[in-house]
C-alpha cells in the first residue's frame, strides 16, 4: 500500500506542476497586450529518485528578462523622447514664425522698401507717403509676431516641462515602490512594472538605471545626480529663475538636498523641450533681435538726416531700440510719424519741395549690407535667419525619424525574447492541458487501485 500512496503523491506532484504551467501560459495570454509584460515560463523538470522516475517538479515562473537589452531600451526610449519633443516644438515654432496667409519678416521688410521706392517716384503724393509709413509699420507688426511666436513657443516649452516634471516625480516613486515589493515577494509582476517606470522615466529624462546585486533598481541623471536609490525616490521641481529669464529651472529635489539639472538633462523630452526653449529658439530670438536692431537703426540713421514736408530734420522713423535685446518685441514706428505722412523725411535738408533724396537713401538701404555684422542686406539675413531655423527644424524631423527606427530595432529584439506569441503558448497550453489530464487518469487508477486493495483486505 505504501508504494501506491507514493504513485498517488507523484501523480498528485505531476498535476500540480502541470496545473502551475497552464496558469502561467494562461497570465502570459491574457497579458498579450500588456505594455511592458515580459513573457513567464515554467520550468517543469524530472525528479529522480531510487529506483525510479520520482515525479515531476516546476521551477519558476521565470520572466524572460535581459539587463543588457532593457539597458539599451532604456536608452532608445530616451534618446527617440528627446528627438521626438525637439521635433515638435521645432515645426511648431516653424509655422508661426511663417504664418500661412500673413506676411513673414522676409515679406513685410521687401514690402517696405518697395513703397518707399514707390513715394520716391512722387514725394508729395500723400497717398503714397501714407503708404510708406503703412509698410514701415508692417515691419514693426511683423518682427512683433515673430518675437512673439518664439517667447510663446518657450513658455508652451516650460508648460510641458512643468507637466513633464511630475510626471516623472510619480515615475520614480513607482520604481521606489516596486523595489520595496520585489525585494520581499520576488513578483515578476513588480519586476515588469519597475521596468514600465524605468523605462517611461528613461523617455522623459534621459535617465540610466543599473539593477545592483542586491537586486535594487538605482535610476540616476547625467552627472551622478540620484533620482531612486532602492526604496527612496527624490521628486523633480519646476520654479521660475530669473537668471534664465523667468524660464523654468529644474532641480532634483531628496529632502533637503537640491541639485540643478537643467543644464544635465540632455536626453527624454525634457532634454528635447530644453534643447527647443534654451537652444534653438534662444538662438533665432536674438538673431531676430539683432535684425530688428540693425534695421531701426540703419532706416533712423538715414531718416534723421533728411527733412519732412515741413522742413524738420533729425527725427527717427522708428521708435529707437535701446538695445538688440528686445528690440524685435519693442519695435514700433515714431507715433508722431504714424500721425503725419508729411513728417516723413524724403528731402534733402534744405532742399525745396518735392525733393526725393531722402526717400532714394531710404530705399538704398534694399542693397546695403547693414546686417549680419556688415555682411548681408537686411532681406539676406531674414531669409538666412528663418532659412536657418527652418533647416534645423528639418533635422530635427530628420533625427526623429532616425530614433524611431532604432527604436523599432529595439522593440523587435524584445518581442523576440520576451514577447507573447499566441500561437506557441496555445500550443504549450494544450500539451499540459493532456499532460495535466494524463496525470488526472493515472492519480485516478492509483485511486481505484487502492480503493480494490482496501475492499479485498
């Protein structure tokens, strides 16, 4: 009798190994559209014993998991967020700084001295004048506009890094938290949620995580500065610095320790929204100011010199710019002039009615290289200017479609090890679905014959 309650065992053993394959191959199914669920298995293995076969065991379940691949995941994850955020706000930017149906920069500077060319041709013809002063406000509007697309692409910028900065804060305090529960359940669950965090953490900030011996995950920036270290998680905070022009600055925050990172986070979008606010639009915003700057100035210089249809000399066409910085914002036409075409200074001082010697030198200035440091007319520079953040805007689209390749690359690799393929755990279901009925057919014949030697003692 003892050698039939110890088949019973086995057959009882090999059933529940069975059983335990089939609940694994069925969370594997049911998880087949889950983000970030890594494929479970069971390792089902003979156990011997003298002198026979001694059963079946299962180990596991075990996650398909490689360091290395979610290593690199991490990294493609962040380097396709960084690209992808860039590109964004680059053609963004693009379609304000080059409004469909309005006229850009390039257009409102060609169409100013076009209708000074125009009053030239009739000093006193007071349409004419009034046009004039229409296309010099034109300029004005025009630089207006543009500033403005770029100081409102960088607060969008700052808003998104706002949003982006609690977003990651609740990140790592999942890692956190998953490193508390694995440590003590060992889950598989866990381990793909902290991997999810990690990896979404990764596409927002560019951070590294390394998992160490002791089984703890540790997410750091560029720079060493910690973000989770095992169950302890520091938040990001997002506060206005006037040394960045009441932009946002972005500190990493553990308790009373605060460092800044605003310079460090070059990967994730929130390096994409740093490299778009502080880099690219910084960039075209002072080129832009500049432009404004050279064209007051160099159109003052000249309409000063000359004289109104009221013989008064030495005034400026456009309010004067007290620096490059902010001028394209500031820029405007004197309100005196605006009033009053016949303050436009077309004439020679001196020179008698119907002179055009200021409205000529004015117009000139079309062909002057007065911009880009004395090496480019006003009209080659706002075409370089805009040419220029339109190509890197390109780039920008260019670069993304670049990562997103990788990053297929990289989500193919993961499919092929840790991906749920229906078709094979169907197939392994049904084999210890038999398997787990054989062990039912050969736990009841035990039984039966147990049940015939106890009837026959």
């Amino acid at each position: 009798m003892s050698g039939l309650l110890g088949m019973l065992d086995l057959g009882a053993g090999a059933y529940l190994a069975y059983s335990a394959g089939v609940a694994t191959t069925g969370r594997n199914l049911a998880n087949v559209g889950t983000e970030g669920y890594s494929r479970e298995s069971i390792d089902l293995r003979a156990q011997i014993g003298a002198p026979r076969v001694g059963g079946v065991e299962a180990l596991g379940p075990v996650r398909a998991h490689s360091s290395l691949l979610a290593t690199r995941e991490r990294g493609s994850h962040a380097a396709h967020g960084q690209a992808d955020a860039l590109a964004a706000g680059m053609l963004d930017a693009e379609a304000q700084l080059a409004p469909q149906g309005a006229p850009d920069v390039v257009d409102s500077i060609a169409a100013l001295f076009a209708g000074l060319a125009a009053a030239s041709a009739a000093p006193l013809d007071p349409s004419l004048r009034a046009a004039a002063i229409d296309g010099a406000d034109r300029v004005a509007t025009g630089f207006q506009r543009a500033a403005r697309a770029i100081s409102d692409a960088q607060r969008g910028a700052d808003l998104r890094l706002r949003e982006m900065a609690a977003e990651a804060s609740a990140l790592a305090a999942e890692v956190a938290a998953a490193n508390e529960g694995y440590a003590v359940s060992g889950d598989p669950v866990l381990a793909d949620r902290r991997d999810l965090a990690a990896r979404r953490l990764a596409e927002l900030t560019g951070a590294e995580a390394r998992l160490d011996p002791d089984g703890m995950m540790r997410v750091t920036i560029d720079g060493g500065v910690s973000v989770v270290d095992g169950v302890r998680a520091s938040r990001f905070e997002a506060t206005p610095d006037a040394a960045l022009g009441d932009h946002l600055r972005l500190d990493v925050v553990d308790g009373g320790h605060r460092d800044d990172v605003t310079a460090r986070l070059r990967g994730g979008r929130m390096g994409g929204e740093l490299a778009l606010r502080d880099g690219a639009l910084a960039t075209t915003a002072a080129e832009i100011d500049q432009l404004a700057y050279d064209l007051a100035t160099s159109v003052n210089a000249v309409h000063a010199a000359h004289a109104g249809l009221d013989g008064g000399t030495g005034r400026d066409l456009f309010v004067a710019p007290a620096g490059a910085t902010g001028a394209a914002a500031a820029m405007a036409v004197d309100p005196a002039i605006a009033a009053d075409p016949r303050l436009l200074a077309g004439a020679a001082v001196g020179a008698p009615a119907g002179d055009n010697h200021g409205l000529l030198a004015l117009a000139a200035l079309a062909d002057a290289n007065v911009a880009g440091g004395g090496a480019r007319t006003l009209a080659q520079e706002s075409i370089r200017t805009l040419a220029a953040f339109g190509a890197q805007a390109q780039r920008a689209v260019a670069g993304r479609e670049l990562e997103e390749a990788r990053l297929d690359v990289v989500a193919a690799a993961r499919d092929e090890l840790a991906g749920v393929s229906i078709e094979e755990e169907m197939a392994r279901l049904t084999e210890l679905q038999r398997a787990a009925e054989a062990s039912t057919r050969f736990i009841a014949t035990v039984d039966q014959m147990l049940t015939d030697l106890l009837e026959r003692i």
